[in-house]
C-alpha cells in the first residue's frame, strides 16, 4: 500500500491478525513415505511490526516475515545448513500449517505440513 505511513500499515496489520494462531511450537511432517514417520520441530515468533524469528530444522530463522491478507495468515523466511540457504513459506490452513521449502543448493522443493506440537 504505497503512500501509507509504516506505523499505520503496521496498526492495519495487527488489527486485522491474531499471530497467536501461528506463533509457538509446531511438528513439521517432512515424510516422504507415511509409513516412515520423520518430523521436525519449528518454533515461530511473530511481532507486532511484521518479523518473525524462531527455529526450524534446528536453523534460527532469517529474515522472517509474516502477515495477513485475504483470509490468509502466512510467514516466509529463511533458514540455512551452512551449504545454502532453504527458502520457506506456510500458511495456518485450519489447525495445521501447510507449507513448502526450497533448497536451490539441494536442488529441491519439499511440500510439508505442521501440527501443533504437545508441550
């Protein structure tokens, strides 16, 4: 929304988002084959002004951002391995989170979604 000062685009965003729906621990089902359960935690951070931060893959989280639009509240960020760095996006669809990542070192993309995890 060009033209709208920072702190106004911020208060739209707050007012319009519960980041506590996504905000905290998830399990992340990275299986590729569902008789072989593989999960991963992912913890997310979601403030007031936009960022995210966390964990996931046991990688701190980079440049993470997050917002709500049309019904949708997503975050995007980065996480690396120390080869590369892994692309992320998801979306809260529900009670779980559907995401996807994006290994261009790696050469791929894995689809995955996330539950919440017990405490």
């Amino acid at each position: 929304m060009p033209g709208l000062p920072l702190a106004l685009l911020v208060m739209m965003q707050s007012a319009a988002a519960d980041p506590s729906t996504l905000a905290g621990s998830w399990s992340v089902d990275l299986s590729v084959d569902p008789a072989e359960p593989y999960t991963q935690p992912m913890a997310l951070v979601l403030a007031a002004d936009g960022t995210a931060s966390g964990s996931f893959y046991q990688s701190d989280i980079l440049a993470g951002r997050w917002r709500n639009q049309n019904d949708r509240l997503c975050v995007i960020f980065r996480t690396t391995d120390g080869g590369g760095p892994y692309h992320t996006s998801a979306c809260l669809e529900g009670d779980r989170v559907v995401g996807q990542t994006w290994a261009e070192h790696r050469d791929f993309i894995f689809l995955w979604t996330a539950t919440r995890a017990v405490e």
